[in-house]
C-alpha cells in the first residue's frame, strides 16, 4: 500500500497524516464539568459509603452525566488530560 502512495505522489504521499483514532468524546465545556463535579465530592453524587473516588464511579458519573462510557483506562487517561492524578489517600496512623 505505501509503495502505491509513493508512485502516485511521491514523498508527499508517504506524509504521516496525524494520529489515528475518533479524538476526544468530551468536550472542553464537559471536561470543565466534569472536574467541578469531581471537586464535589463523591457524596454530592450519591456516594455516601466512602469520600474517595474510583476509577469505576468515575466511569459510571460520566455515563450519567455525559451519556458516554469510558473503560477505567480510558478514565485514567481522562483523569490525566484533565489535570488529576489517581493516588491513594493517605490516612493518619
């Protein structure tokens, strides 16, 4: 396949022509929301057992929020595109 691409239009032809893929699900007004409802708290969201995050509430917060569904990788990279780190609370000894 490259070298039909490289006969019809040369060195052009073989240019990389950006990342694969489907881009970006959320947009930047969604991602905003999204990290205000992070900064909320889990219990502001139903949570009530515990105040940590999971990668898993996470996912099923932008499916009720978005209407979009994540994997947890796909999560943690959202995370990271955001500006939050997934980390273990430390507790008090």
């Amino acid at each position: 396949m490259w070298r039909r691409r490289w006969l019809a239009d040369g060195a052009a032809g073989l240019a990389s022509k950006g990342p694969s893929g489907t881009g970006w699900r959320l947009s930047d007004a969604q991602l905003d929301t999204l990290a205000a409802a992070l900064e909320e708290r889990p219990a502001a969201h139903g949570y009530i057992e515990d105040q940590r995050w999971t990668l898993a509430r996470i996912a099923d917060l932008i499916a009720r929020l978005f209407r979009q569904r994540y994997t947890l990788r796909g999560v943690s990279m959202l995370l990271h595109r955001i500006g939050f780190s997934p980390q273990v609370p430390k507790h008090p000894p």
